[in-house]
C-alpha cells in the first residue's frame, strides 16, 4: 500500500466514521418506521427465523429481509438496541463510499478522493446512513451495481457485469423488484441516448440472470411458501398499489422530487446541476457529429445524467411519493460532479469559477448552518427562534459564506472546492449532534417516555395506546418489547395495565374502560401525552 493510499483509506475512514456512525445512540429511534423495523429484526433473531419478518409475532410483509438480516447480525453482536439497528445503514453508506472510490481509482483515476467525499457528504446520505430503514441498503446496493455496469462496459470484463447482476440481486433483497426494474430503464435510456442500442442486449447475459435468480429470488420463494399472501400484500399492495394509487396516504405534486433532491444533494447542488447542463449541451451538440472515437469522458457524465434524471422521473410518476425514495438518484449526482471537477482540473485554462457561481455555491454551502446550530430550538418550539441565537447562526453561516466565496474566487479556484466545502458539513453536523440530540430524543423518539413508564412500574406491565401516534405506538413495542395494543382497533387489554394517551383523548379512555379502576401517573411534556394505569376487568 503506498503512502497517497493510507492517505485516502485514513481520511476515508474517519470521515465516515464522523458522518455516519458518531453520535448515533444521542437519540432514539424516530418515527414510526426505525422502531417498527428494528422490533421485525429482533423478533426474526429471537426465533432464529431468517424466512418470515414478524412484528406482535404476525407475518409482517411490507418490506424484504435484507435490512432485517444485517440488523440481526448486528444484534448478535453488538447486542439490541438502537445504536445496532442503526448500523447496517451506516455500514451500506460506508460500502457506497468504499465502492465509489475504487470505481475513480480504477475506471476514472484522478478523482477517486473527491467523488467518495462528496458522495460521502451529500445532505440525504448522511440523514440516512443513521435511520434504520431499508432506503440505504436499497440505495447502496443499487449503485454499486450501476458502476459496476459501467465498468463492463468500459473494461469489458465479465467479473463487472456478473458484479452488476450480484447487486441488482441484493437491491431486490434490499426494497423489492424497484432495483431491477430502474436499472433496466436507466441502462435503457443511456444506450439509446449514446446511439448503443446493442448495450441493451449485450447486458442480457445468461450466467449473470442465473446469478441474480440464485441470489435473489430463493427468499421470495421460501416466504411464498410459508405465507400465501405474501405475494397479495407486498407485490401487489406494497409494490404496484403504492406506486399506482394513494393507497398509503402519502400523495405529493409531480414537481415534489426537485426541491427534494435539491435539498439531499446539499451542499454539491449547484456545482451538480452545472455539471449536468455543460454534459447535456455537449452530447447534444456532439450528437450530429460522426466521431470515430466517442469521449469516454462524455458518455460517463451522459450515464450520471440518465441514471439521476431517469429515477427522479420514475419516482415522480409515483403516486405516493416519501423523501427517502429518491436517495438511489444522489450517487449519481456525486460521480457526475467528480467526473466534471476530474476534467475541469486537467484544462487548466477552465478550472476558474465564475464569481456568481461561487457566490451561489457559498450561500448554498454555509445556510444549512443555521438550522443546524438552532435545531435543538426548531424540534422543541416547531419554529425560528428571534433574537441574540439566530443573529449568532446567521453571523456564523455569513463568516463561512464570505470564506467559501473567496476561496473559490482566488487563483486555487476548484482545487480548493473539496476542502472549502467540506468545512460547513463538518461543522453543521456536529452542531447537530452537540446541540440538537437532547431535543430530538425527547421531542420525536419514545425511549425516553419508556424509560419514565419504567420508573413508574413495580413490574412490567402491558402497554396500550389511545389516540396516540403509530410513532408512539411502534416506540414503545421496540424499547419495550412487547406488543402495544391499541383502543381504537378495540384491543383493550382485559387485565391490568398502563395507557397512553393524549389529554385530549382522555373521555375515550374512560368510556374504554368503564368500570375499571383508573389512576393517573403523569405527563410526559416534550409529547403531550398522559399515562394511566388501567385495573384489570372485575371477574364475575
């Protein structure tokens, strides 16, 4: 290993180590997915079963076993909690980034450092690497197959292509047929755009479709058996239904992608969608020429391009639309502005960044520092605050503006874009984990309302929520663990209990449990809900 390559695996490392895994037990599970996900992997690991997710020990077939089997093998050995259910993602971001910087260092060396960096640094992956969920797995797996794809078809080795169809194979494992499918169309899209129609069969290879169904599809087969309505609930309903119709509730514009995937390639947004424009008018122009000899160069940015446009437009077209869907598009992102900044560096004469340019990438670069050093204020009160913090939180993001601006205006220019940028990401990450993470585990994670229902408890005692949130519900079913049943659905546990429940619901409760003695035992504020404990049914 030569001295620049301990370099690159030291900064590597420790900027994943920052970015995803530090000050990822600060704060509770959030939502009511992360707890609901990390509770179907504890009760897989707890029947030893790697076939069939359960939660409250039903089928639960909403999601394949991908995120499930690396969060088992996390609890195996880390033991369960949150911090385990959390690092499969950050493990499948690190992969991302490792897989990202060996495809510069062997297909488009010189840029290896920046394109793992900023793939590293992106606002969405960084988000995601610490959410337990099936989005990072999805979206890691997905893209180490795209580059693998573009390595065969640059190298012309069969490893890279049987490496593509190894992945597309996990990405189906990861979040469902959705991997396959968006492969198929941005491969599609990308060689009738280059004038290769031939790629489009060319990738149809036999040992690679076996390799796929071997990996891929014996799981399907086996949860098939064991429960006929898998293939109702989660091909049907959790697949076509989702995208087809507003079956979940979650309906957004046609436009919803743009700001989102605007705000997830924060802070690279701008020079990306530059890299993007100057790709496009090139191939454009260049599509009426005859050239013996295509531009590698041209075609891999016109790949990035088709890869990011074709899964922005796929997820549009979606009638149920959630931020995390778009996170497989933001790889692309980052490789095409490495493979721009790769080629503006090597022409001298192009690498000055136009001021305005600079300008823009500044304020871009430095205003998520604001939110980030008043995070702990917006979770709490759900607004700005006035006043002496948010002067300090603009005076900080302002000195940063000028500083990035003015570096990227001197005669380093673009050579200096990697560090000058960086700098804001480390700083609002850290703001958020230094003054945020007290905040969010109170206001939107449950565990520490199950550690104050444990304080009040002589033994543990079943749980039932009224009225309350599923965030509440799936929280307490995971820090718990134990099955939370819920009034509404007329699950009221007939001996005794606790209940959850905001004040407002309070008349619900009484009339639910008419008859039965009830106390209050108190208020958990940062949430608003009240705790009772509920007398078992008088025996007749």
């Amino acid at each position: 290993m030569t001295a620049r390559t301990r370099t690159d695996v030291l900064l590597l490392a420790g900027f994943c180590a920052f970015l995803f895994f530090y000050g990822n037990g600060q704060f509770g599970l959030i939502g009511a997915d992360e707890p609901r996900y990390a509770q179907v992997a504890r009760e897989m690991l707890d029947r030893h079963d790697w076939i069939t997710p359960t939660l409250g020990g039903m089928p639960w077939l909403e999601k394949p076993p991908l995120y499930y089997w690396q969060a088992m093998l996390a609890y195996a050995v880390l033991g369960v909690s949150d911090v385990a259910a959390r690092v499969p993602s950050a493990l499948d971001a690190t992969l991302l980034v490792v897989a990202v910087y060996l495809f510069f260092r062997r297909i488009r060396r010189g840029a290896e450092v920046d394109a793992a960096l900023i793939t590293a640094s992106c606002a969405a992956i960084v988000g995601f690497a610490r959410a337990a969920s099936m989005d990072m797995p999805l979206a890691a797996t997905f893209s180490i197959g795209m580059l693998a794809w573009w390595a065969w078809r640059e190298r012309e080795s069969k490893m890279y292509l049987a490496l593509f169809y190894f992945f597309m194979a996990l990405g189906m494992l990861a979040k469902g047929p959705v991997a396959p499918l968006l492969a198929a169309m941005v491969i599609a899209v990308f060689s009738l755009a280059a004038r290769e129609p031939r790629l489009i069969l060319r990738t149809l290879w036999f040992p690679g479709a076996l390799l796929f169904c071997v990996v891929g599809l014996p799981w399907y087969l086996a949860v098939q058996l064991r429960s006929p309505q898998f293939f109702r609930e989660f091909i049907l309903e959790h697949n076509l239904a989702r995208f087809s119709t507003n079956l979940y509730h979650h309906p957004e514009p046609f436009w919803y992608y743009l700001p989102v995937t605007a705000l997830a390639l924060l802070p690279w947004i701008v020079f990306v969608v530059t890299a993007m424009v100057k790709a496009i008018r090139v191939w454009w122009g260049e599509r009426k020429s005859v050239r013996a000899q295509p531009d590698s160069g041209l075609h891999f940015r016109l790949f990035a391009c088709c890869w990011l446009i074709v899964t922005v437009v796929f997820f549009s077209l979606s009638r149920s639309k959630l931020p995390g869907y778009i996170l497989p598009a933001l790889p692309a992102g980052a490789v095409l502005l490495a493979d721009y900044l790769r080629e503006q560096l090597q022409e001298e004469n192009d690498a000055n960044v136009p001021k305005w340019m600079a300008i823009l990438h500044a304020l871009v670069t430095s205003a998520p520092v604001v939110p980030a050093v008043l995070v702990g204020y917006i979770v709490s009160e759900r607004r700005l605050p006035a006043g002496r913090p948010m002067l300090i939180a603009i005076a900080v993001a302002f000195v940063l503006c000028v500083a990035v601006a003015l570096t990227l205006v001197s005669r380093l220019h673009l050579r200096m874009l990697r560090f000058v940028t960086l700098i804001p990401v480390v700083l609002a990450v850290a703001a958020v984990l230094k003054l945020g993470t007290t905040a969010v585990d109170q206001k939107l994670s449950t565990r520490p309302l199950a550690v104050e229902l444990a304080s009040v408890e002589t033994h543990q005692l079943p749980v039932a929520v009224c009225g309350a949130p599923r965030e509440v519900e799936y929280g307490l079913a995971f820090y718990r663990n134990q099955t939370v049943a819920r009034y509404e659905a007329g699950n009221v546990p007939s001996g005794e209990h606790l209940v959850i429940t905001p004040p407002a619901w309070k008349k619900n409760v009484l009339q639910q449990t008419a008859g039965r003695r009830i106390s209050f035992l108190g208020h958990y504020v940062p949430q608003d809900v009240d705790y009772y404990w509920v007398a078992a049914e008088a025996k007749p």
